[in-house]
C-alpha cells in the first residue's frame, strides 16, 4: 500500500492531466468544439443510441445534449431517424461525413501525442496505457457521484471535519485519456464536457 505522501504527489501530478486536455482542445476545428467532438466520439465508439442514452454518457442534462446534438446535425455530421420501438424518440447515427469528420479529430489527436511523447519508448507507452487503464478500473464509472456517509452518532456536523471531496473532473479527464489510449483510432476528447456547442 503507497504512502499518504504518494497519493499526496500523485494528486498533484493528475492535476497535470489538464494541461494535456488543454492542449488536445487546442487542436479542434473551429466547427467541432469539445461537446460536439464528445457526441462524434461517443457515436463512433458505441454506435447508434438515443438521445436520452447520449446524455447519460456525456453525463449533462438533455437540453445540454439537445444543443450539442444539433450544432452536430446542422453540419451533417449526424442523423435522426425516429425510433421504431417509440415514435416519439429519435436513434442518432454517424452519418459519412460525421465518420470522415471524426477521422480528421483522431488524426490530429494522434498526431499531437506523437508529438508530444516523440521521445518515449513503446514499452513507456505501453506501461502509461497499463496503469491509466488499471486507475480508471480503480475508480469506476467517473459519471457516478460519489457519496459520503454521514454521521449516525448525536456528534453534530459542525464537530466533524468535512471530507475532501475528489474532484470529478480530473478523474473524468484520467477516464478520457485511458480509454483513448486502450482504443488509439479514437480521438481523445473529454465525454463529460459542459461547453454548450
């Protein structure tokens, strides 16, 4: 088991990931910001889903995803077909010009992190997309809010020392960067963002 002063410097060091999802937003297209590149990774990883599945993966409310989904369907990229098992509900698909578009997003992805891990080996890689993958399986699913059990004594709350509460989305940003180092194709781009499209 690592040390309190581990997991201290290892706080900090995650706090790094930033400046990598920083960098990785720099690198957009001024027509596909981060929330709608989020909806073309998330189609282009598990397929056709309806809007309400969409939203839970992006974990942002429907109108959120509502105004993502059709800056995406403005420019063609998406398509919504009416859903036979509910009239009322539409399936969104990745349309060729959105599989093309999410293309382009992977090769400047892939393109930046050669870039910037030119000088790492393949077994550094390869030990890098280990344990971000092993950190991610350590935390779950990064949509879920995590609780605190409170108190049952008589002991009132102003007595008590609140909890830090981990901040979730660096952990969100970790889950980003290690499923997009598992899957290389795809782009690396932050499926809980909140920038309206």
């Amino acid at each position: 088991m690592a040390e309190q002063a581990q997991f201290e410097e290892l706080a900090r060091q995650l706090s790094a990931v930033g400046a990598v999802k920083r960098d990785l937003a720099r690198i957009l297209p001024h027509e596909c910001p981060a929330g709608s590149a989020a909806v073309l990774t998330l189609l282009g990883r598990f397929g056709s889903m309806r809007m309400s599945k969409l939203a839970e993966l992006l974990a942002v409310d429907m109108s959120v995803t509502s105004r993502h989904v059709a800056h995406v369907a403005e420019r063609g990229w998406i398509e919504r077909s009416p859903d036979p098992a509910d009239k009322r509900s539409r399936i969104l698909h990745l349309t060729p010009a959105g599989v093309e578009t999410l293309q382009d997003l992977s090769r400047r992805s892939t393109e930046l992190l050669t870039e910037r891990l030119g000088d790492w080996s393949d077994e550094e890689v390869d030990q890098l997309i280990r344990l971000m993958t092993r950190l991610r399986d350590s935390f779950g699913d990064c949509r879920t809010p995590i609780t605190h059990p409170r108190p049952t004594s008589t002991v009132t709350a102003a007595t008590v020392p609140a909890e830090p509460v981990p901040a979730a989305p660096k952990a969100a940003v970790v889950a980003t960067v290690a499923s997009a180092a598992r899957a290389p194709t795809a782009p690396v781009f932050d499926p809980t963002t909140r920038t309206p499209a």
